[in-house]
C-alpha cells in the first residue's frame, strides 16, 4: 500500500485498549511507520506511573509535544507514522494537531470491565491496572470536528485493522 496517501494517525485510548498491539498491525497494513508513545515518556513520567500516581496536564505536555513534533517530522520525510498515544483529553489532541494538523485519531473504546480484564492479564513496565479509573474519568469523547475513527474493542486486532483500513478505502 501506498503510505504517502495515508494521514499521520494516533491510535489513542486507556491503557490495555490495544493501542500498541492494533498500531503495530495498522502500520504493517498501511507501510507506516509505528512509534509506540510510550517509549517517549520522560522518566519522570514512567517513575510517577510506577509508584501509582496519575499524571496531570502539566506533566504530559512535554510528552504530547515530543509526540506532535514525531508525527510533524515524519509526515514531512513523506511517510506518515502511526502512533500509540492515550490522547485522552481534547487540549491534548488539539495539541498534536497543532503540530500536524492532518492527524487523524484511531479511538479504541470498550467497556471499562474488559479493558480491567486486559489489564489483569498483563504486566506493564510502570502503568498498574490501578490507574484505569483516572484514565476513564481523563477521557473525553471524540467530537463531531475532530477527524476520527472510533472502533470497538470487543473486535480483533486483526477486524480492527481491516475495520480502519476499509474506512481508509483501501479494501
């Protein structure tokens, strides 16, 4: 598939939602590049995560901006990334659209006991499955401005994938 035809997009939503694992699939489907939003966290923010304390406004404006400067960056190399970002508040997706306007967001959503079920069953580096509720209670909705695809969780990755990719028109 052609990438330079596909938007930059953050596959966004709470931890344990599936945003590495569906962007990791999106890009090998579309000939992106994938980053894991994560791995940009300063260490600050991984070390407050690790001791159970959800970041605030103040600490995740380094990391949206480190983010919004990778989707800037690479949209301008001529391959559009994907990357996996919460994105949970509008300030914060109207932040990375401010550095690449042409954003589209992938909204994984589902029901708050199955997230807490993947969450369960999995181990993270520094997000405990405890910070789920800050995260929910953080989310604000996608709005009818906003370039988006919301999908639900209940599917496969790979039904997602082929979810996003038909919303695309490449299927």
């Amino acid at each position: 598939m052609n990438s330079l035809a596909n938007p930059p997009m953050i596959v966004m939503g709470v931890s344990g939602c599936g945003k590495s694992t569906v962007g990791k699939m999106l890009a090998e489907e579309l000939g992106a590049t994938f980053t894991d939003g994560d791995d940009l966290h300063p260490a600050s923010n991984k070390e407050k995560m690790a001791a159970g304390h959800p970041l605030d406004d103040a600490d995740r404006q380094p990391w949206l901006a480190t983010i919004g400067h990778a989707l800037s960056r690479s949209s301008k190399s001529g391959t559009p990334a994907i990357i996996a970002c919460s994105a949970l508040k509008r300030s914060y997706r109207d932040l990375l659209r401010a550095h690449e306007p042409a954003t589209l967001f992938i909204h994984l959503r589902g029901p708050a006991d199955l997230i807490q079920n993947r969450l369960d069953e999995r181990s993270h580096e520094y997000m405990p499955s405890t910070l789920l509720t800050s995260q929910l209670n953080a989310l604000e909705a996608i709005e009818a401005d906003e370039a988006a695809i919301e999908v639900d969780i209940s599917h496969s990755p790979e039904d997602i994938v082929a979810l996003v990719a038909n919303n695309l028109n490449y299927k």
